[in-house]
C-alpha cells in the first residue's frame, strides 16, 4: 500500500488521448483521489488560457503548474503565480536566433499566449483553431516583431512548433543559459523557459504552496520536459506512449493515452484509494 499525498499528471500525450479527450475512467479516479483527501494538480507546457476548455471536466482540480513550471496556476481564484521570466535581453536573443534560422516562434505571457501568423495551426482569419478537439488562441498580437519590444506583463515561455535537428543542435549550444525543451523524434519542436524553470522545479512550489510531501507524490507524464518532475517526486509512472528519453525515469509503465492510464497507473500503486 502507497500513502499518496498528490497524483500530479502531465496532460498532452498523458491524460488527454490522441483526439484530446480525458477517458471517463480518469475522471473518475481524478475524482476518487479528491475524495480520498488527494491533491490532484495539472503540470502541463500548456498556459492556462489553453486549459479552459477543459477545467471544468477536472474540477476542482488544486492547481495546475502551467508553461513547464514558469506559472503555478490557481483555477479557483483565476490567479496565476509567475515563477519565471524571460529578460528583455533574452528575448531578443531568441527572436533574433529565430530570424536567423528562418523559423517561426510562439509565446506566452501571464495572461496570454501569443501565435505567430506563420504558425499553420490558426484559422485563415487567424483568430483561433482547433486541432485535436483543444483549442488554442490569439489575441491582439501576431508576432514578437509587433511587439515593439518587451511588454509590461513578463514572458514565460517560448515554443518553436517546427526546426531542424541541426538548429535545434545551434540552440542548445546557443542558450545553455536558458531551460530547453527538445523534442527530436516526430516533427522537431523546441520549448524555452527562463532558468531555473521546469515543471520540477513547479511541481516544488505546489507542494510548498499546498503542503503536500514529495516524497509522497506520485507523478505521471510521457515526454522529456517530465523527467524533472520524475526527479522531484517519490513515486514516477508514465502511459505505455511513453518517450524513450523519459523511460529511464520511471518505475512504472501503465497502459496507453487512450486506455485510461491515470487509473491504470494509481491502481498499480495504490489499489485501495480506487475500491
């Protein structure tokens, strides 16, 4: 028997299937466990506005460590938490590398997150889209180069949705002073966060905020910017998708993204919270 405190799970590629839904078994075990006195929080690369669809299926949910670790999010109070930002320097850095690279780049603020118009997920009249039933939005900004600079609410995160495993390899090399995402198998994409961030270093700031043990914790995901929360937590799972950079990482491989993997997975460790 594992005395879980909190179940912290990733959302993309973990609870959300392949067409970007929760399986109601989850939801009802994510229920259970707040039954049973369990935290349950979110730690996704998503901002909060890129969740909305779906808070109202998981609450009430305790928190959500948004953007890899740079927010921590309270969706009960609609407030979020910067835990990191990008300097004006930084910025110009990783818009300047990306002009370079001929490659385009999104980004996320406190409250927003901002699409290029280059970025062929948006609808023709670039207000918004859907890709796998989760919705992402624009709104009032196209590109950092309109921007005009740096703007009053900080910038916490920056994603790269398409570049080469060559300019990913310039990147690392480039901004080893910076917290790198790379995802080098499928489409190459890259997310960037300030120092210090990742959803680690997020998920130890929900656990001071909501006062649950670590070494208690039972985290799942299934992509590389996991294995820092992996790192933090006492007890690691991931779905059967699993990436093969984050495999090492855990102790348990449960069931795939569109099987329940939530229950799957809090079954295998702690059987009695789920009869």
């Amino acid at each position: 028997m594992t005395d879980l405190r909190a179940v912290i799970t990733d959302m993309d590629g973990t609870l959300l299937d392949d067409n970007g839904s929760i399986h109601p078994e989850d939801l009802k075990t994510l229920s259970k466990l707040r039954d049973c006195g369990v935290r349950t929080i979110i730690a996704t690369g998503r901002h909060p506005n890129l969740l909305r669809f779906y808070l109202p299926q998981l609450e009430p949910i305790d928190a959500v460590v948004a953007c890899n670790g740079a927010l921590l999010y309270d969706p009960a109070r609609d407030i979020a938490e910067v835990l990191g930002q990008f300097t004006a320097g930084q910025m110009e850095r990783l818009a300047y590398f990306c002009r370079c690279a001929g490659v385009y780049f999104n980004f996320c603020t406190l409250t927003r997150a901002y699409f290029s118009r280059r970025d062929p997920r948006l609808t023709e009249n670039g207000q918004s889209v859907a890709l796998r039933k989760s919705f992402f939005i624009r709104s009032g900004i196209r590109s950092y180069e309109e921007w005009k600079g740096m703007p009053e609410e900080p910038v916490v995160k920056v994603s790269i949705p398409s570049i080469s495993l060559e300019q990913l390899d310039r990147m690392q090399e480039k901004f080893d002073d910076l917290t790198l995402e790379l995802y080098r198998s499928g489409p190459c994409g890259a997310e960037i966060e300030p120092p210090g961030c990742g959803k680690g270093q997020g998920v130890k700031k929900a656990a001071q905020r909501f006062h649950f043990p670590l070494e208690k914790t039972l985290v799942i995901g299934d992509s590389s910017n996991d294995i820092s929360m992996f790192r933090a937590a006492g007890f690691a799972a991931a779905p059967a998708n699993v990436s093969p950079e984050a495999k090492p990482y855990i102790a348990y491989r449960g069931v795939d993204n569109n099987h329940a993997p939530i229950t799957d997975i809090v079954r295998h460790f702690a059987p009695e919270l789920l009869r």
